[in-house]
C-alpha cells in the first residue's frame, strides 16, 4: 500500500492483535496510512525500509517494551513522532515514556476522539518543528524575496506577478510593519525597469515643508540656502520606480502635485518655471483607510483613483498561520550567524506562544523579538521563560477590570517598546507613528 504524497502515515505496535485491528481502522477512518506490527522487532525492521511520520506503541509488550521501542525511534529515527498508549498507566511510566521522547501517552480504555486528538496534536507539532528548520533543511518557501507559504501569502505572490508584467501605478495596503516595501522592491525588481533605480521615500518621515523640495528638487537662488541647483528623487527614480510609502501622511498641496505627475508625467522644480520630464512608475503604499480619509476630506479622491489601478493587500502576520514559525526560524538563524552563535531552537511551548501572540507589529515586531532572544538566550534552547513577558500566560490578565482607552494604549506602547528593546525608532515604526509622536505619548503617560 503507497500512501498519496499528503496522507500521514501512523505505524500501531502492539501484541494483541484485536487492539491493531481496532486501531487501524479508526486511523484509517480519520485519512491516515495506518500499519501495524505486532512486536518491537517487527516495528524496528519495518521502519528500517518504511519511512512513517507516528509510531503509536503500547507500554507493556514481550522481550521488548515500549519504552525501548520510543527510546529507539528517537535515536534511530529523527523525522518520525512516537506517543504511548498503555492499560497499566502509572506515574512513574508515563514520566519515563515523556522523559524517552514519547509526545502523548494514552491511558487505555480511550474513545475514539481521544485518540484523534491526541494523533493530531503530535503530527501538529511535528509540522510546526519542520517549519523551523533552517532553510537549508525544508523545502523552499521563498519567492520574490518574501517568506511565506500560507494562502494569504500566496495570494500576494500572485498580484506581484501580475504587476510585474505592467509599469501601472500600484497601491500596497496593509498594517504598519508587515511588509509592504518588501513588496514594492519585489514588483521593481523583477520587472522591466529592475535595471533603473528603486527610490523609497517614507512621506511621513519628511517634514512638510521639505518634502516638494525632496520629491521635485530645486534650483539655485530658489529660496535661503539653496546654493546650488539640486535634483529631487523623481529625478533621481528616472527609468525606474519611486516608492511613496505613508502616501496618506501627505497634505492636500502636495497630493496636488502628485496629480500633477501621474497625469502628465512631469515635474516642476521648486524656483523653476518650466516642467521637466520623468519617467518614473510609482508604488504607493499606507497603513490608512484612504476612502475613509477621501469621506472626511483628507484625501483627495482623484488621486486616490490615479494610484489604485493595481491594488496589493498584504497580510497582517496574525492571519498568515504557520508563516509566523517559518519568519521566526529565518530570523533565528540569520541573527545567529551574524553572532557567530549555534542555531537556537523552539521548544513546543514556545511555538505554540508565537503562535497564539495577536502581533500587533506584525512582521518587524517578529523580527525584534527574535533578535533580541538570540541575543539574550544562552543555551541553544528558546523555551517560553526567555519570551517577553508580555508574551507569557499570566493568572491574573483574565480577571482584569475595565481599562480605559488611554491605559489600553500606554499598555501598548510598553509592550511594543519593550519588544523592541528601548529602541524608540524601532517601536514608532512598530506602531506605525513617528518618533516625535510616539515621544508625546511616552510623556503623556508618564513613561521615561
């Protein structure tokens, strides 16, 4: 019997052959491979040729027990998964079984349901283990530059290929921190104008006041200090892409301007009279509802409709499943080479926290988090002590009284501060504000 390339597959030893019999049916029920041995030594020698992803064993057998059985698929078998099953549960062999490596152990009589549940949650966590190996041990899950193989990345990957094959202006949509200039550099890149520059500006991070003279350049005598003439980064993106990331941070003036060159392709530098021609496709990017700016009369909606022809929506990381395991083993292993440190590894504990945490920094927030445990952890183990505290289970955060809105916010920004170890640049990038922002906060709140 060949198993389908995605059906698990489950081996049941046991001595007793009506317990193999009721057991391989159940499983088979549920979808899975199911082969049985009716001994260790016949397990040991079917696994030599058979490949399996559970071994399911019972404690108490002739000659060789259990315990030896999980004790050798450990030592023999590093990709197979093994769990007890026993009618003579005790303390002591339940915590020998768990000490041997064994991931359930299954007190007989059981239901059905017990029984999946229990299977399920060990080949869970064999896959969770798998998504954290390094890249060089799994499959590839890399495409443009992005990580990622849930289908809201998928979905991503798809809308990069299309606007590859286009110089269409583009909108990237999405939180604060999940990625949206990786994107941008993704279509640049793997387009026709890969050759010419990619130049990202952060409209938010500009004054505006200096932001025309950034975007358009300027020419000597224009106004006190300028010196000498000096191109902008239209100029600058000529042939290639500019990426305008916050476009919603503009004022109404300067998306004016914008307009301007969308429609006619041209640029006035300030002090100049006359236009000059660009060619430049733009990628616009902005963590705001901009038909919610455009109905408060904050965002012109002419504009709007210039930059939307191809719309990206990128994936907050809390909707992206098991694509936060795969981020963090990438990170993991990047920060540790770059310290010269061995490769940490999660424990199950610590997965299942990275897994249950809401991110609300979504990918960046990851990103610091890693990075600050390679640093801080010592042995080659990332268990859930070595988490931010935020992060951990607390007795006392379910029976918490009403907050307000002001205290749910400082909570925030000290957690997310937190996160990105003190660094203030860091955090206001997490929470989408810049840093004079996030500094009127921290002292309105009290928080040096």
């Amino acid at each position: 019997m060949t198993p389908g390339p995605s059906r698990e597959t489950i081996l049941v030893v046991d001595d007793t052959a009506s317990t193999l019999e009721v057991l391989q049916r159940s499983l088979s029920s549920q979808g899975y491979v199911a082969y049985v041995a009716s001994d260790a030594a016949e397990a040991v020698r079917f696994l030599e040729c058979t490949p399996v992803d559970l071994v399911v064993t019972d404690l108490k057998m002739p000659k060789v027990s259990g315990i030896d059985v999980v004790r050798h698929i450990r030592e023999n078998h590093r990709d197979t998964e093994v769990m007890m099953v026993t009618g003579y549960a005790t303390v002591e062999s339940a915590v020998e079984a768990v000490k041997h490596g064994a991931a359930e152990y299954l007190a007989k009589p059981f239901t059905d349901e017990e029984l999946f549940a229990a299977v399920r949650r060990v080949l869970d966590r064999k896959k969770e283990r798998a998504i954290m190996l390094p890249p060089a041990d799994r499959a590839p899950a890399e495409c443009f530059g992005l990580l990622g193989t849930s289908p809201a990345m998928a979905r991503v990957i798809s809308s990069i290929r299309k606007a590859t094959t286009t110089s269409a202006t583009c909108l990237i949509v999405g939180e604060s921190g999940s990625g949206k200039e990786l994107v941008a550099r993704a279509i640049h890149y793997h387009g026709p104008r890969a050759p010419a520059p990619f130049v990202p500006i952060n409209c938010g991070g500009i004054p505006e006041g200096l932001l025309e003279s950034e975007l358009f350049g300027y020419v000597k005598g224009a106004f006190t200090g300028a010196h000498e003439t000096r191109a902008g980064f239209f100029q600058t993106a000529d042939g290639g892409t500019i990426f305008l990331d916050e476009i919603s941070e503009t004022s109404l003036g300067m998306q004016v301007k914008l307009l301007r060159v969308l429609q006619e392709k041209e640029v006035y530098m300030v002090g100049d009279s006359r236009p000059r021609r660009v060619d430049v496709r733009i990628i616009a990017a902005t963590n705001k509802d901009l038909p919610g700016l455009i109905a408060s009369r904050a965002f012109r909606e002419e504009l709007y409709y210039r930059i939307n022809v191809v719309t990206i929506e990128v994936p907050p990381l809390r909707e992206r499943g098991d694509d936060v395991l795969l981020l963090a083993g990438y990170f993991a292993q990047r920060f540790a080479g770059e310290l010269g440190k061995p490769v940490p590894h999660f424990s199950d504990k610590a997965m299942d926290a990275l897994m249950r945490y809401g991110w609300p920094g979504n990918v960046r927030e990851l990103e610091n988090v890693v990075q600050r445990m390679v640093v801080m952890v010592d042995g080659q183990s990332i268990d859930v002590p070595d988490l931010p505290q935020f992060m951990r289970f607390s007795a006392f955060q379910n029976g918490e009284s009403p907050r307000t809105l002001a205290e749910v916010e400082t909570e925030h920004i000290r957690k997310v501060c937190a996160s990105a170890g003190g660094n203030r640049s860091r955090a206001a990038a997490i929470l989408g504000i810049d840093r004079k922002t996030l500094r009127e906060k921290l002292k309105r709140a009290g928080i040096d």
